[in-house]
C-alpha cells in the first residue's frame, strides 16, 4: 500500500493552491466543497480563478511562490508547469511538515487527490495511486452506478436517529441487525423515491416493532429494457440486486437476469406464441403471494413494462390487496432499437409523430384503424407483428399506404445479434418468408426508415441485411 487512505477535515483549514490555471481551479474546486479556506499563489490567475474569487472566497496572491509562502497552512496543491517551482513547493512542505499535492507528479506528493464519490455524508474514494488516474475515474463511474445520490439523505436519517436508536438497542449486534434492515427495507426505499417523512415514519415503527415489513414484502416491476444490459437504469440494478425473488418473462435476455443478486429465486413467467408459461392471472397472483410472504420480488419485463407489458394489470391487483410495490420504466423496444438501427421515429423532413401499435393477431385478424395508420408524415412501431407481417402491409396498401413506403424488421435489437432487413411494404413479406427470423422482432414502418444506411452506427453479430 503505498499510499495510506485517510480523510481529512478540511472545513475552515487554511489551504494553499499554487498556480492559477485551468488544472489549479479544478483543485480549487474539490478543496471549496471540503469547505478549506483557500488562499491563492500564482503568477497570472485564469479568468475562471478569477471568477471564484468571490463564489468561494478566495485570497488571491498574483506574485511568484516562495518558501516562506508556505507558513501557517495545513495543506498545499501544487499546479503549475514549472518544475522548478513544484520541486521548491514539494521541500518546503516536506521540510514544515505541511501535506503536499503536487499535480501529476506523483514522486513529489505526500498525499494524492483520488475519484471521488460525494454522497455526502457519505464519501467513497477510488485511487491507483497515481500509477492510472484515469482507470481511477473509471472505476469511480462504476462505483457511482451502485450508488444513488440518495443514500446520502439515507445517512443524514440514520445520523438523525442514532442516539435513539442507541438508546433502544442497548446489545451493539441488535442495532446492527436493526439498521440493515432500514437499510435494505422500506425506509431506505422511501428515502429513495424522494418519500422521506413517510421514510421517517417507517423507521420510527420498525423501532416500536409496529412495522409490517417482517410480513409483508415488496414488488418492483422493472422494465428490463430492449435486450442490452448495460441499458437497465441504475435503479433498476439496485432493486434487482436486493430482491429476494425474480419473476421474468421471455424477453429478458440472460445477461440481465445474471445481474440479480446471485442467491435469489429465479422464477419464468415466459409468453411466446401459442406457448404461455402462467396466464396473466396466474401471474398477478403470483406477485401477489410472494410479496404477502414477505419477499421482495423483482418482476422483470422486457422494455417498459407499461408499454404492452401488461404492467398496469399487475399493479392493479398488488393495489387491491394493498401490497407496496414500484415501477421502474425501461427503454422500451421502440425507442432501443430505433436508436440502434440508426432510424429515428422522429425527424422533420419525414414524420412529425409516432405511433406505437401491437400487431398480435386474434381470430387470424388484426384489428387497428388503417385508415389513421396510412396517413403520411408519421411513423408507425409495430410490436409483436412478426406472425401478422403479411397482413399488416396489405392492410395499410388497401388504405392508402404506397407500396414502397419504406419499412425495417429488427431482429434482437440493440444486442450483438442484433439485424436490420430494410424493404417497402410490397417487398417485405417475401423476404422475410425466405429467412430464418429469430425473436424479438419489432417493424418500423415510414419514410424515416430510408436513413438507416445513412445513420446507422451500431452493427451486430450478423450485420445489416435487404
């Protein structure tokens, strides 16, 4: 370990930063938010050092460092392009005793500045020691994906209600057991949504033991996003890695479902055609009992699970029997793989709106208003329209629709299989009877389809196809 991690109070130390560029104003900038009392040195000070003289009540010194400089402070940054002066900077501190970063030279520094995480008061910090800053900063993105900005009003609670809580536990592993379920359970949720008197409240049952969380679960219904796991929103991660149980269906691709935490139930719920795993009722009840039993239940969808998800079904039973639950929206198909097909839905030379539709068939029919669908200037996103593909392009014909409006089938969109057949509504049915075509499949149907050979960027495992 070559650098020991520590961190150090800094609010109304007197502070010195040498230098006055672009690189000193970004230390500046950490060091204000430690709440330092800064004083500046340097030959020429930047216009933006000069604009947070006043913002962060900067003492700005316009001479060259000297050694004596250096008496009376705590710590000192060290920014500027002159060797020499770094080197005088980086002795004189060491010789005072006086902590001292000197940027971008690790050799001469007594302390180094790390990726920070601020989720204040809650503070993590990512170092490689100077040998890969940026690795460090990368590392530090990761981290900061796990880490909502809310846990730090997740620990201001907790500071909030220590000493009571230290008051009513008196056995330290009792106060432990305690605060990880706050933390893990329903106050931490409800500081999480924003809801922190009602987070309040709960705590505050939890230490009368009023609360219900020890009978009663949770459910999160999470849109699971087109297919690319790294499209998942950060609170759908978190959730996902604290629920007990996960409830799937068949478009959530296997990589998403690794992401859970690795000891949770994993329960398929999976629709295909014709081949139905548990009826949506079945389905319903199923969330429904597990969260009565006391679990946290993830219920994974694929794209946004109030855009033909069926979302809203679900909910309404889990509000029947009065089961707390959240929703989490996903990207859903439409915009996802659009996006990775490089068509825009919108676009003002092509389509001033979207319609999203859902071609399943019923009785070998679809029932839609062609008439709306075939009017010009917008686009038409077709879920579930595989199977009806042939009916659904001699419908829109028979209504107006040219022949050759352009129209795209996207296969696994936005994964590495992901694949493009571009054709018009004439063309399509034919080419796609002639190739294999792996679910799931969407179809976007406008003349905004004819930029994706112009626009496209993202090419999957097979490439693009016509």
């Amino acid at each position: 370990m070559d650098y020991f991690p520590i961190f150090v109070k800094l609010s109304g130390q007197n502070c010195l930063v040498v230098g006055g560029g672009e690189i000193a104003a970004r230390k500046i900038d950490l060091l204000a938010r430690a709440g330092a009392k800064i004083t500046v040195i340097a030959k020429q000070v930047s216009p933006h050092v000069r604009a947070m003289e006043a913002k962060h009540g900067l003492a700005i010194v316009q001479k060259p460092f000297a050694a004596l400089d250096l008496q009376g402070f705590r710590l000192v940054v060290s920014a500027t392009d002159n060797n020499e002066t770094n080197q005088l900077v980086a002795k004189t501190a060491n010789g005072l005793g006086v902590l001292v970063n000197v940027v971008d030279n690790p050799a001469l520094c007594s302390f180094i500045f790390p990726a920070i995480i601020d989720r204040s008061p809650i503070i993590a910090a990512v170092s490689s020691g100077g040998a890969a800053p940026v690795l460090a900063r990368l590392l530090r993105a990761k981290i900061e994906t796990t880490i909502p900005p809310a846990y730090g009003k997740l620990a201001q609670l907790a500071e909030k209600f220590r000493g009571q809580v230290k008051q009513h536990f008196n056995d330290p592993a009792q106060r432990r057991i305690f605060w990880e379920n706050c933390f893990q359970g329903q106050v931490a949720e409800q500081v999480f949504v924003g809801n922190e008197k009602q987070a309040e409240q709960a705590l505050l049952e939890a230490l009368a033991g009023q609360t219900q969380a020890a009978t009663h679960g949770e459910v999160y219904l999470i849109g699971a996003g087109p297919g690319a796991a790294d499209l998942l929103t950060f609170r759908a991660l978190r959730l996902m890695q604290q629920a007990d149980v996960v409830v799937y269906d068949h478009l959530v691709s296997p990589e998403i479902i690794d992401l859970a935490r690795r000891d949770s139930e994993k329960i398929y719920v999976g629709k295909q055609r014709q081949k139905h795993t548990l009826a949506q009722e079945s389905i319903n009840t199923l969330l429904a009992d597990l969260a009565r039993s006391g679990k946290r239940v993830a219920r994974l969808k694929g794209g946004d699970p109030f855009i033909f998800g069926r979302g809203g079904e679900e909910i309404e039973t889990l509000m029947q029997q009065g089961i707390h639950f959240q929703v989490v929206p996903g990207v859903t198909a439409a915009s996802g793989c659009a996006a990775y097909a490089g068509i825009p839905l919108t676009h003002r030379d092509h389509a001033q709106s979207v319609t999203f539709v859902t071609g399943h068939l019923k009785d070998d029919s679809i029932n839609l208003n062609w008439t709306q669908l075939a009017a010009p200037n917008q686009t038409i996103v077709v879920y579930m329209g595989l199977v009806g593909l042939e009916k659904i392009c001699q419908s829109l014909i028979a209504h107006g629709s040219p022949e050759n409006l352009p129209v795209a089938l996207i296969q696994q969109g936005t994964t590495t299989t992901q694949r493009v057949i571009t054709a018009t509504l004439a063309t399509l049915p034919e080419i796609i009877a002639k190739q294999a075509i792996m679910p799931p499949t969407l179809i976007i149907i406008g003349t905004v389809v004819a930029l994706h050979n112009k626009l496209q960027w993202f090419n999957g495992g097979e490439g693009q196809g016509r």
